[in-house]
C-alpha cells in the first residue's frame, strides 16, 4: 500500500526509541513503535507514558496532549506493521550487524519512497544505505538523549542520499520542533568528533600532575563548556567514551589519543556515574585551578576549536553549524568558532 507521508516508524523501543516516538506524536504524527517481542514494545510504551507524564508535572505538557500522543503510538512485533510509514527511524544497537538486519528488513517491507532513517552516532550512512535497494531515501537523524529535552538532531547524509531526502528529513525535524543541523557524513560526525577531541587533549594534558576537579572548575571557569571533561566522562561512561574515542583514533590518528588515560579506568571496572565510580568517586570539592589545570583548560578549548576548524575546512558542516550544534547539544553558551 502507498506510504502516508505523516505516519512515522520507530524501529527498537528502549529509551532512545520510545523518546523519539513520543517527540512524533507530540508533533502529530501517527506512529508505529516496533520491537522484536511484546515485552520490549510494552516496555517502551510504558518509558513513552512516563516521559509525557513526567513534561505534564512541569508545566511544558498538558494532560490532554499527553492522552492523545501517548495514545498515537502504536505497538509492534513484525516490520508489515511498518508498511503504510512515509518514514521510520532505527533505534537499535550500536552495531552494524544488527543495523544491516534491521535495513534489509525494512527495504523489503517499506514501499519505494519511505525514507529509511537511523539513529546511529557514528556508524556509516552510506553503508547502512548499501544494504537496501533505496541508498538514495538513506539517512542519519541522530537526536541527542534524552529527545523529549534535547532540541538538536544531526541530519546525516551519506554519499547517496539525495538532496530531495536531505530537504525531506530536514523538514521532517523541524516539524518535530527540533533544531536540524546538515552533517556530511564522517567519523564521529559533528558534536562527538569536536566534543571527544576536546575531552581527549584535556586528558592527556593533565597526565597524572593536574587535580582532575580543579581542571574541570577551570574549564567552567574559562569558557562556554558547563562542565569539565573529567565530570563529563564520568557521566557519558567511560565505555561508551573509549569505545568511540578508540573510533576516531582509527579514523583521525593520534590527535584523538588520550594520553593512557581512559582504558586503565574500564579495565578496572570504572566506567563512571553508572559503575559508582570513574575519574571521581560521588560529588567533588575542587580546590582553586593551578597553573597546571589551567593547562588542562586550555588544552581543552584549543583542539575544540582545531577539531572545529576541520569540520568546517572538510565541508562536514558550516561555521553557524558547528556553533549550533555545540550550543544545543554539549550545553556550550557558545560554539568553539564564535
């Protein structure tokens, strides 16, 4: 059947997923919300109705809205559901296998013109959109977390997708009230490539010499960032930070080395926040930032705006971009070019 250009699919149902759904039907879209099995749909469903509730409690939200989002997204087991969607976006692990099954899938189930959208923060646009019959209506739409809070997403395209699906997806965000900022397809892509490279020079610059506490209140202190690299790890984890970091090394070199500094703490089961413990065990008193943490400061700040600078000298992304996209999604008070 021919796709309804408002009904939007939501393929995985965790938090990222059942986020990204609700954001639809609060906009009006009608939307399918698709797992492997009724556990995880109802499950997501449930984080769904949790998350408007939780915006009706403050004030941004009210409750007949909530009602009538929480009651436009619909559950599913099997991608037929997905058929009449004009767009779906993927919400799956963080692995390319998994994500090739999930394409392949939904080129065989979707009718020509839906526009495959994924989810991923970094893996290739290009690849996932080899896997299907329609590389051209293949695009990245990475919203940042939580999607009910944050106002950015990254409009991916990968070297096949079409101007039409770029314009497509953008006004797609849009309408969802969201900030879309255009990223050519890279490493990383935008917030994570300049955000990690910071993150990583201020590691290494501190070695074993600056007081981590003390770097970050200089980095608060001396900039747009609202927390320190250090903090920041501990709430990313330090899992997730090496595993992505390990990425751009790859791609990048070793001006995404960190020094060492990373994987000792995940081998010991350190992961940050989640673990109970990273670079700091609970909350931190920081005594007044040394010569030495303000190094870490500056170390910070100055790859931010060279990592930056390549982005734009790449064509990856504009000036007023880069800007954009560090304001709304790291929480800087101003972009790293400004």
């Amino acid at each position: 059947m021919p796709a309804d250009p408002m009904a939007v699919g939501v393929v995985g149902a965790g938090v990222m997923g059942a986020e990204i759904a609700l954001v639809a039907a609060l906009a009006g879209h009608p939307v399918v919300l698709r797992d492997v099995d009724p556990a995880r749909v109802d499950a997501g469903l449930a984080h769904a109705a949790s998350a408007a509730e939780r915006m009706v409690s403050r004030g941004r939200l009210d409750a007949s809205a909530r009602d009538a989002a929480v009651a436009a997204i619909a559950p599913a087991t099997a991608d037929d559901a997905l058929a009449g969607c004009g767009l779906v976006v993927e919400a799956v692990p963080e692995r390319m296998d998994v994500k090739e099954d999930v394409f392949r899938a939904l080129d065989a189930a979707l009718p020509p013109g839906a526009i495959l959208a994924s989810n991923t923060s970094g893996l290739s646009i290009t690849a996932l959109g080899r896997f299907t019959s329609r590389p051209d209506r293949v695009i990245g739409l990475h919203f940042f977390n939580p999607p009910v809070v944050m106002a950015l997403v990254e409009v991916i395209r990968g070297d096949d997708t079409s101007p039409a699906t770029v314009d497509a997806a953008t006004a797609f965000v849009s309408g969802l009230g969201k900030t879309p900022v255009a990223v050519a397809e890279c490493p990383g892509f935008l917030v994570n490539r300049v955000l990690v490279r910071a993150m990583t020079a201020a590691y290494a610059a501190a070695g074993d010499g600056a007081d981590r506490a003390a770097a970050d209140a200089a980095v608060v202190a001396g900039g747009p960032a609202p927390m320190g690299p250090f903090a920041l790890g501990d709430l990313v984890g330090l899992d997730t930070l090496d595993h992505i970091r390990r990425d751009l090394v790859g791609a990048y070199g070793d001006r995404f080395d960190d020094g060492g500094t990373v994987a000792p703490l995940v081998a010991a089961g350190r992961l940050g926040r989640k673990s109970g413990g990273g670079f700091f065990d609970g909350p931190v008193e920081s005594g007044a930032p040394g010569e030495a943490e303000q190094a870490v400061a500056d170390a910070y700040y100055a790859a931010a705006r060279d990592e930056a600078r390549r982005v734009v000298g790449e064509q990856v992304a504009s000036e007023d971009d880069v800007d954009v996209a560090l304001r709304l999604g790291a929480g800087w008070e101003r972009g790293p070019l400004t």
